[in-house]
C-alpha cells in the first residue's frame, strides 16, 4: 500500500524507542527507490521472495533483518492488525535485530 497512516498500535511501540512515527507514511518500493539503497533488510521470507523476485537487480543486497539475531526462526511477523503487546514485541525484536547488526559490521 502507498502512502497510508502507522496504525496507533506501532506509533505506541515507537514511542518507547524514541522514535515519532506520527507523520510517517508507508511508500510503495519502486525500481528508484531500490536502486538508492545500499542494503534492504526485510522482515519475513514472503517479502524477501516478492523483493528478490520483483527486483533481481538488487538481490544481493536483500536480507532477513534477523540475519545476525539468534533465534528460532528468521522471520519477524507483521504486527499490523494485532494488539498493542505484539507491536511491543516485533518493535523490541526489530531493535534486538538491528542492535546486533550494528555489532556486527563493528566488527
């Protein structure tokens, strides 16, 4: 979808990172946007297949964000539509996830 509100749920879960989702807006990827980026970390296998596939160009630069977390699986589920607990958890897990990437390329 393109251009629609961060539901109240992941504003909430922002907050507590600091972070004021208030005025962000989704945007569609397009072939310029993909292009500009130096790496596109995504959150689940079906969207890494849609992006790999839509954008083969660039797939070498895709990865799951959880690529450097340990855990039982790779994935991060979308929380949208769900309570405000599960943004809480996927927003941690997020900041898990890119603390460790971090750390990592630190290295």
């Amino acid at each position: 979808m393109n251009n629609p509100r961060s539901p109240r749920n992941a504003q909430s879960a922002a907050k507590a990172f600091d972070i004021d989702l208030t005025d962000h807006r989704s945007v569609k990827a397009t072939d310029e946007l993909i292009e500009a980026a130096d790496l596109i970390f995504l959150m689940d296998y079906r969207n890494y297949h849609n992006f790999t596939t839509h954008f083969p160009q660039a797939a070498e630069r895709m990865f799951l964000l959880r690529i450097f977390e340990p855990g039982s699986t790779m994935q991060l589920p979308d929380p949208n539509g769900n309570s405000s607990s599960v943004f809480d958890t996927v927003y941690a897990d997020i900041a898990a996830c890119i603390h460790s990437l971090i750390d990592e390329y630190e290295k």
